[in-house]
C-alpha cells in the first residue's frame, strides 16, 4: 500500500506512476478531499477539476472525480488545462479545486494541486495533512465506500479563462512585438494561442513565433522547467537567431514564466517582479506587494521607492498566498518565477505576470535588456543545490563560520553579511539537499561569498 507521506509534502501531491499514485490513490485522495472541506466548515456540493498533457491525467483526474462522487458532491471537469486556468475555474466558480500536474517534473510523475473555493491554498497548514491521513485510512480500509452516482459535468474554460486576462491587461495599443515562445510540449501550447494570439479571441500586435507548443507530456525536446538554464538554451538560440524582441519560456503546467531578452540573456524573476509590482502600485498606490525571502534585495526596494509596502515570505505557493490573502496584497512574486495577483484571487499565473512584461515593455521604445537594466541591481547565484547527509548540521557549521552577521530564520537561515551581500541556507523538503542562494552588490563579491559557503558546505 502506498505511503502517502511520501508523495504528499508542503504544497501539493507528487509521485511517480503507477508506483507511488495510481487510481486507486487518487481516489482515496478525492473522497478525502470532500471529507477535509466539510470538517472544516465548507459545503462544497461540487469540485472543478483539471489535468495536464501527461498521458496518465485523464485516467487520475477520473478516479478522483469517482472519490468526489462517493462523498456525495459532484465534479465540473474542464479537462485539459494549466494550473492558472484551474485556478480560474476555482475562482470564477468559486468552488475547491483539483489540478492533476507534476509541473516541471520528469514524465514518469504526475501529481495534484489542491484549493478551495475561490483559488485558497490547500498546505501542509490548511487541510493537506487531514487529507493525507483521510485518504491513508481509506486505502486501508477494505470497506471504504463505495462510488456513488456518478455526476461528472464537461465544461470547457479555455476562452473565458483567455477572455478574463485580457480584461486584465490591456496590450492593444503596444508596438508590434516578435515573440518567441517554448513552452517545452507543456500546457502554454494550450494556452498562449488563446491568450496571446488569435485562436479564439482578436489578434494582439504580436508576432507569436512558437517552439514545441505540441502537447506530450513525455517531453521529448528538453524538460519543461526553465529554472533550468539548460532548458532555456533552444530559446535564447531562436531569439537571437529569428531577431525577436523577446522570449517567454513557460513550464509544464505553465503557470511559471521566464523571460529572455532580445540578446537571449535571461531577466531574472526578481526584475520581473520589480517591474509588475510597479505596474501595479501604479494602479493601487500604496499597497502591500510580497516578496519571498530569496528574490533580490532590489524588489523591496523598489517597492518602496514606487510608495508600496514590501512584505518578506518562506518559500512556497502556500505560504505566499496566505500572506497575501492576510494583507489584502495586490501582487507577490517568487524567485522561481510564480506570480501572483489579487485580482487572478491571489493565485498565481505565469500568463498574466507575461502579459504585464509585454504592455511594459511594448509600451515605450528600448530593447528590453535596456529596459529591464532598471530592475536589475545585484549580482545573484541563482539556487545552488548540494547533497549533504545531515542539513541541520551542515546550517550550524554555516552560522558558526560567520558570527557576525545578522541571521533570521523566517524560511532556513538568512545571513546579511555586510556591504549589501547576503546569502540564504535551507533544506529541501523532499530531498537530501541544502539550497544556497546568494547575493551582492558586484560578481566578485558574490563569487567569493558563494564559494565561502559551498566549501563549508561541501566540505
């Protein structure tokens, strides 16, 4: 019998298939669901579900719906979808959620994301645990329920998901835009012809130029995680190549956006989230915006600089939007290139956050490594991850080698060490792994202190 411990962890459920979660898990998974909501407080007489291009998704999201059903709620399935146009379906329905993904991961896994009603995070802190403790007792069970009728309503929300970013973000009246666009076989070859070009609403000034939008969840061209630099290689190549004025790279789930820039040179996710934020606060004045604890120094910066109140977050999609949700925050951003916006109910979506970048950008007249040059102030590692034995001990080595400093412990250890440098050290919450990532005002200086650390490290 599976050990659901190890495929449920912080944020959602991810697993390898058919060994670790398999139909009869997701089934589990979908009663389970439905019993956590009622014990704590909510009603939800039906669930919205959505699943990925990974073969095994319509097999799972089918199971689960079978769960739903024998707890005695029904289930909207919206079929193929991104996590973003889930969370739309959430949010616009205001019914829980389900969204079958394993996002970046290799094709062997696959995985769920839960939320409630209007898009609210399910975590380890809001519902996960009572989940996975339902659902294991129900795999023990031999007399667990049987399925109930089975009422499974088809919708599709492609174009009023497509329809309701554009409400958003007005990019009719930019200059004509080349864009080159991998979205890795993942779901923004689903999504981008609908949002940004014209497959089902007026066409922008945007030349969409795209790379492998063909859905196969096997991956066959590079993984669909652009935190990867390697994976962004085909489409630095096809920027520069073609002479487009930008690049978008969105993940397997697409609600992650990178963006390159017309010398295919990587903008960070910090100056993306500078940028939004700005367009934002220029929108809503005064408003708090969230930052996790490893996006530049630059972001709360500029946060204040432009009249916002910047407020510091662990790392991780649940605990960002329940900062955001406890400050009525208008925007928050993650080094990992999640985005998330109060008026998408907090969620995140990679497409809106690329919808922002190309009115800013489309907006005046320089290239945007110039444009972009704004928000970028530091010189940053980038997340280096080491395999160490024991995290906890390899941390204390770390804090004991730099007594001056100023450390807190909001999410692992972060050292301010002087002179605008900074680091932060945590542990991985699936793997044997310390996630380093660092700081500073000059590449010298933070060359020096990342290999200060990684040989304490890995010593």
């Amino acid at each position: 019998m599976t050990d659901l411990s190890q495929i449920i962890k912080a944020y959602d459920v991810r697993g390898v298939v058919p060994d670790q979660l398999n139909e009869p898990v997701a089934r589990a998974l979908g009663t389970a669901f439905v019993e956590m909501l009622r014990e704590s407080g909510d009603e939800p007489d039906q669930i919205v579900i959505g699943h990925d291009m990974r073969d095994s998704g319509p097999g799972l999201a089918a199971a689960f719906a079978r769960g739903v059903n024998a707890a005695g709620a029904a289930v909207i399935n919206i079929g193929l979808a991104s996590t973003d146009q889930l969370y739309y379906a959430s949010g616009s329905l205001n019914l829980p959620g389900a969204m079958f993904t394993a996002s970046h991961n290799p094709a062997q896994y696959n995985g769920i994301k839960l939320c409630r009603s209007g898009a609210r995070p399910v975590g380890q802190d809001s519902g996960l645990v009572v989940v996975r403790q339902r659902a294991q007792e129900l795999l023990g069970d031999l007399n667990a329920e049987a399925d109930g009728p089975t009422r499974v309503e088809q919708r599709d929300s492609l174009k009023d998901y497509a329809a309701h970013l554009r409400s958003l973000v007005d990019l009719a009246g930019i200059r004509p835009l080349k864009v080159i666009v991998d979205a890795g076989n993942g779901m923004g070859g689903y999504t981008v012809p609908a949002v940004l070009g014209d497959q089902v609403l007026p066409a922008l000034p945007l030349e969409i130029v795209p790379l492998y939008f063909e859905l196969d969840g096997s991956f066959p061209n590079h993984e669909a995680n652009p935190l990867d630099p390697a994976n962004l290689v085909d489409l630095q190549k096809a920027v520069r190549e073609q002479g487009a004025d930008i690049g978008l790279a969105f993940d397997g789930d697409a609600d992650r956006c990178f963006v390159v820039d017309e010398k295919g040179d990587p903008v960070s996710p910090s100056a993306i989230t500078a940028l939004v934020a700005a367009r934002e606060l220029a929108k809503f004045p005064g408003s708090t915006v969230i930052h996790n604890l490893i996006t530049s120094a630059a972001v709360p910066e500029i946060i204040t600089e432009r009249g916002g109140k910047p407020v510091r977050s662990r790392v991780g999609h649940s605990f960002i939007k329940a900062e955001m949700a406890a400050s009525n925050a208008v925007f928050g951003g993650e080094h990992s290139a999640h985005y998330y916006f109060r008026d998408f109910w907090f969620a995140d979506t990679g497409m809106l956050a690329a919808m922002h970048v190309l009115a800013a950008f489309g907006g005046q007249d320089l290239p945007l490594s110039e444009f972009a040059a704004e928000y970028e102030r530091y010189v940053a590692s980038g997340e280096i991850n080491s395999t160490v034995a024991d995290a906890a001990a390899k941390i204390e080595e770390v804090r004991a080698a730099f007594p001056d400093a100023r450390v807190d412990d909001l999410d692992g250890l972060t050292f301010e060490v002087g002179g605008g440098a900074w680091f932060n050290l945590r542990a991985s919450n699936t793997e044997p792994l310390l996630r380093l990532n660092v700081e500073a005002p000059d590449a010298r200086r933070m060359a020096e202190l990342r290999d200060e650390v990684l040989a304490i490290v890995r010593g």
